[in-house]
C-alpha cells in the first residue's frame, strides 16, 4: 500500500518517517517549502522522548505531488494530517488525483470526517465509505523546519466510517502505522472520536494561560472548572445518542459526577491523564521545547490561530441541533478566540473569569 500524508508537522511526519524507516512507501506533503526543502536534504532530525535520529524520506510540496505520481502510480492511502480547519482544503487539492483505489484517513483532531465524506460526495468520488476515522494520540511538535519533537508515546485508534468490520486496506494500514506506535482497531471509531473531543475541552482549557500543564489542570481548583466543560461537552455528545469510548486519557463514566466522591474520580481522571502525558519524558536528557499542549503550541510559539475555532464550532452546533446546553463550551471556545486575535492577555485570570462564569450558571461540580 502506497501512503500519502498530506500535512507533515508532528502528527503526519513522525508517522511518515517510521513508516518509511520500516521500508514502507511513504510520501510526505507539506506546503511549507522550507520544511520539505530541509526533509529532502537532510531526513527529518527528531528528538525527545525516544531519543535523537534523523530518518531519510520523501517529501513534496502540493504542486509537485501530480508529477510524482505520473511517474510512481495512483494515490492508494492519503492521510490528512493538517489542523482541523485546513481539511477542506487539502483534500480539495488532490480531489483531481483520486484514483479508484484511494481512501481518506482522517489522521488528525476534530469532527473532520463527516467533512472529507461531503466534499467527496460532490465531487461524485463517493462518499463515507471511502474515509477512515483515526485519533493519533501521541504528541510531538514540529520545532523548525526538518525538525520534530516526540512529546509522548500514545495509542493510535484506527477504524473505518461506514462499517464495523476491520477490513483488508484497515489491517494492512494497522501494519504500517505500527511502525510507530501501538494501533487500537476500533468498531466504533466515530465514537471514538467524539471522546477526543469531548476530552479535548480540558485540553483547550489549560491554554487559557501560558504555563505548564501542572500549573493549571494540575491544580484542583482549576481542574474542577475544566471537569464542569468537559462534562457539558460529554452531554452534547450524550444528546446526539453518541456512545463515548474511553481511551487510555480518558474514560466518559468519570465526567458525570454526582457526589463530591465522584468529583474526586473526575479529578483522579485528569491527574491520571497528566501522567501519562509526562511518564516518558526524561528531563535530564532532553529539555523539552513543548512545554504545553498543541493549542497552546501554536498561540506561544507558532503564533498562529489553533484548531480550537474549528473543533468548538462544530461541537456547538452538534449541541444546538440537539437542544443540549453549550454555554461553557462556547464561553471557553471564545475566550480562546480572543487571545488569538489580540483581544486578551494569556494568564490565570481567565480560569478566575471562567469560575465565575460556571458558578454563575449553577454547573460547579459537587
């Protein structure tokens, strides 16, 4: 199977580069020209967590990926592995190329694959049955051009869209991708998707300010703010009769507490989950350059708009279609937004701000 991994930053270029050192033919696609100039040239160099390498592959930018594959064949696998938001885009770009053979794998963040299913519907390229949901949850950064930092190690959940089956192309794929990491087949990847999300609330919520993850959702005053939005969010997924999976951050049957004991489990989760993000990291070999999640990744050091615009909105639209309560959630969503845009200072006092927002609407914890 030929991959194509449109998107070559953290996600898209530490699975393109295990694959291609397991011998796997493997073409890494950015439009950032420096990044694949640098990739070409020299490998992509990676550090972190498993240590310093530098892997060989093969990358294009956009404009070259026609010409490459007059001379090398059909797209089989395409991996979209952008921001959330630069989905439509990037499988716009190669709707020319789809050949019968090719399927779409959402390798990234956000409710996408309901989008890559409509664009090829109009496109007369079918539709759900060509895509394959995946949630990558191990994290790396892309620090400079041609160079990658593996943040945490982290499971794969792999599955395709229209069927519960595990398919011939799904397996072949597991193979490949577990060149890098463990892969979890799942027969219910949409909800699979959904805890993601629901989950990433509290992932959006600890880049209200810029300090590290500890200083925030460690802390239980702060955590329990985090816990009232990712249970709202849990409702929203709830009232769309979505059955949440758990996966190794998370499990949904904590973020319904009742009683201040079921509140302390909620708080155990998310301790939990920072563990486990942490558990790898050596400190004393390797100083890490991303000191916070990916959303906070891209305000601090990127300086660019996060997913979070992308991601919230849909799930706030899921929720009002639905008639579930979004109010934190979207509360949360533009409190980022206003940051990204200049509008408000990172800093603590936002979580003093949302506190009181929350217990302004009567959704404290017990």
């Amino acid at each position: 199977m030929k991959v194509t991994i449109i998107g070559s930053g953290a996600i898209g270029g530490l699975a393109g580069s295990y694959m291609s050192q397991a011998g796997y033919e493997v073409v890494l696609v950015d439009r950032w020209k420096e990044h694949v100039a640098a990739m070409n040239a020299q490998g992509l160099f990676i550090d972190g967590i498993r240590g310093e390498m530098i892997i060989p592959v093969k990358a294009l930018t956009p404009d070259q990926l026609p010409a490459h594959l007059e001379q090398n064949g059909p797209l089989g696998a395409v991996l979209i592995a952008t921001k959330s938001q630069h989905t439509e885009g990037a499988l716009r770009q190669i709707l020319p190329l789809i050949s019968p053979e090719t399927f779409i794998v959402s390798f990234q963040n956000g409710f996408n694959e309901p989008v890559i299913a409509g664009v090829l519907k109009e496109a007369g390229l079918g539709g759900m049955e060509r895509v394959v949901g995946s949630i990558p949850n191990y994290g790396g950064a892309l620090v400079d051009p041609g160079y990658l930092e593996f943040v945490h190690e982290g499971p794969i959940q792999l599955g395709e869209m229209s069927t519960a089956e595990f398919t011939p192309r799904l397996l072949e794929l597991t193979k490949m991708l577990e060149s890098l990491t463990k892969v979890q087949l799942s027969h219910n990847i949409w909800g699979q998707i959904w805890a993601k999300e629901v989950y990433s609330q509290q992932v959006i919520f600890s880049a209200l300010a810029d300090a590290r993850i500890h200083q925030t959702l460690g802390v239980e005053r702060y955590a329990r703010v985090a816990g009232a939005v990712v249970r709202e969010a849990l409702e929203i997924a709830e009232a769309n009769g979505i059955t949440v999976e758990a996966f190794d951050f998370f499990d949904p049957a904590n973020y319904k507490p009742k009683t201040p004991a079921d509140t302390q489990k909620l708080l155990d989760n998310i301790n939990h989950a920072m563990w486990l993000l942490k558990k790898d990291q050596q400190p004393n070999q390797h100083e890490f350059k991303k000191k916070g999640s990916g959303i906070w990744w891209d305000i601090v050091y990127r300086q660019r708009p996060s997913e979070v615009g992308d991601m919230s909105s849909h799930l706030i639209r899921y929720g009002k279609a639905a008639g579930a309560d979004t109010r934190l959630v979207e509360k949360l969503s533009e409190m980022i937004l206003e940051i990204e845009r200049g509008e408000r200072q990172l800093g603590f006092h936002n979580y003093d701000e949302l506190e009181a927002y929350v217990r302004s609407i009567a959704k404290e914890l017990p």
